[in-house]
C-alpha cells in the first residue's frame, strides 16, 4: 500500500457531512469472501445481486456525481466511506489488495476536490499487523482523516477483539472512527424493510453498549468514535443500562462510570428522521459531539441533511465546527479554508 501525500488540507467552509458512501465501479465485486453478492449496474439502477438498491449507479461510483449533488445540498464538504457492503468481514488472503485499492482510489478523489471531499478509508478487519500498517498510511493523508468499520466483528465488539484492537490503534494515530451498521438479517426482520428498520438501529445500539457499559473511552480517552443514524436505540435505553449498571454485578463490571458519562465521549451524526428523537439524543449526547450526516446516496438518507438539526437549534457553525474537530482538520477561520 502506498504512503498518501502529506500536509494541511484545504477545507471549504459550510457544513461538513460525515456519513456518505462511494465505491468505485472497479470494485463492484466487493471483498474476496464477502458474504453478500457483488453490486451491479443495470442501466442506471444498482442492484446487489439481484435486489435493487433503489439508488442510480452513478450516485455511488461517478466523483462529478458526488460533486455535483454535494453543492446542490448546500454542504461545504462531504465525507466518503465505503458502503458497508464493502467492509472485509470475511477473512481472505485478499483482502489487503482490496483495501488497498479502495483506500489510494479515495486519496486520489479527495485530493483534486478542491477542498469539498474527505474520505474514511477501509481496513484489514482480521489481520492486526495490517491493520496497523493501512491505518499508518492513512494517518500520513491529508484528505483520508480516519476509518469507517461495522460495529460488530464475529460475536465481537469495541471492547475486546478485532475492534477494539482497531480502536486502540486509532487512538495512538489520531484517526477518526466511523461506525456504520451492516444490515444484519435475521428472519424476523425478513418483512418490511426491518432488517433495517430495526436491525440498523439494533446493531448500532449495541456497539455503543459494548463501549458505554465496557469501558473503551475511559481506557481510550483520546479516541474519537461516531456513531451514525443518531446512535440507533441507544439515547432511548441509557436508562435502562444505568439501572442494569447499578443493580449487576455483571452489568457494572466494565467500567466505574455511569452509562451516561461514558454516552458523552462518544460523537453521533443527526440523522434520526424526526425532531424529537434529535432533541433526545441531544439531551444525552455532548452537544459539542452532533455531527451532520446524509447516508449519501442510500434511501434512508436525506437530500439536505444539515435541514432537521438547524431546525432543532443546532446551527450550521456549530455541526462545522465539531466536524473538523472529528476530522482533525484546521479549525474555523483558519488560513486553510477555501
């Protein structure tokens, strides 16, 4: 895998949306032992296998595309992570070409965007050394800021296995962590959407349990680790996790603090789809922690994502500002906006 080229970003200003997906047709076929079938385009429409996305192919694969939808939103810059599809969660020999593909297509995208693209790379999620060797790559990027993976591993989360390994080494790099759900089914959901209806939001929830009631930003202080679609269930239950905290031995033994102190390490996207959920997921979560996301160019995202938390009070400025302190990018005012 090659080294990306280094030095300070330039970054338009406006709102920044963290939750948007691209993949480049070249890697349709997504990862070697992927357990779901390859994406492809038949005429415009993209399907996976033989279900439709609901999406146009070229919403998720054309750069001009992404651009072009990028200013008709109105956001200053978008941040690019691979659909979650695309995540290795087979292990393969493969797998380290692959990410590396991905990772050095998305530089190269983010780098001749003028400032209006940043990326999320992918990662080796079986193979610590490599790992470790694809994150340091990405840490000597100015435009690919961080990585985005799925919140479960196997029967694993962050607080122990292959994640927590890779949050550990996100930690010591200064790399953003993106935490996007993987649609898991299972054949209750089979109706209805529910697999991500409910799954999404399930799987979501449990990662952020397994970093809540495990304990990770109290061992991790410096990792920065969002969570999409709101935090899926988790704001509803932290108080049900803090009377299970307090009442069980096992459920208390992660860590010494409440499940709402460690709820307010964590960073969240605003993307609930409705006001109240927004203002519950506020009042439990650091403010300073909301970022915008879209779910670009998915049917459950939104065309203008920035719309729903500036009309709950949470202003444009300020979803910038905490999206460049994710991100690690110059702060607001900086010689480096564009």
């Amino acid at each position: 895998m090659t080294t990306f080229d280094p030095g300070p970003p330039a970054v338009r200003r406006g709102v920044i949306d963290v939750h948007a997906h691209w993949l480049p047709q070249e890697l349709f076929d997504l990862p070697p032992g992927s357990p779901v079938p390859p994406l492809n385009a038949r005429g415009e429409e993209l399907y996976l296998g033989d279900t439709s996305l609901s999406i146009a192919a070229s919403a998720m694969s054309d750069p001009d595309r992404v651009l072009a939808e990028t200013d008709r939103a109105g956001l200053g810059a978008r941040v690019l992570s691979a659909p979650p599809f695309a995540f290795p969660v087979v292990p393969d020999t493969g797998v380290g070409e692959y990410v590396g593909h991905f990772n050095e297509a998305l530089t190269r995208l983010c780098r001749d965007s003028q400032g209006r693209l940043f990326g999320l790379g992918l990662v080796s999620l079986h193979d610590p050394t490599a790992a470790r060797a694809e994150m340091k790559a990405i840490a000597g990027s100015a435009v690919v800021r961080g990585v985005a993976v799925p919140p479960l591993v196997d029967a694993t989360s962050f607080d122990e296995g292959p994640l927590h390994e890779i949050a550990r080494i996100a930690a010591e790099l200064d790399l953003a962590v993106l935490v996007h759900p993987m649609q898991l089914p299972r054949p209750e959901w089979r109706s209805y959407y529910l697999a991500n209806l409910i799954g999404n939001p399930t799987e979501t929830a449990t990662a952020v349990a397994s970093c809540v009631l495990g304990g990770v930003t109290e061992t991790l202080p410096s990792l920065r680790i969002c969570f999409v679609h709101g935090g899926g269930c988790a704001p509803a239950l932290l108080g049900r996790w803090r009377h299970g905290w307090e009442r069980r031995a096992d459920a208390g033994a992660g860590t010494g603090r409440t499940p709402h102190e460690g709820f307010r390490d964590l960073w969240f996207d605003t993307l609930t789809h409705d006001g109240p959920a927004l203002r519950l997921l506020r009042s439990k979560a650091d403010p300073d922690r909301l970022l915008c996301g879209s779910d670009y160019p998915f049917d459950m995202g939104v065309d203008r994502p920035q719309d729903l938390p500036i009309s709950e009070g949470i202003g444009a400025e300020a979803m910038e500002a905490a999206a460049r302190r994710f991100l690690d990018l110059p702060e607001l005012g900086s010689d480096n906006d564009v």
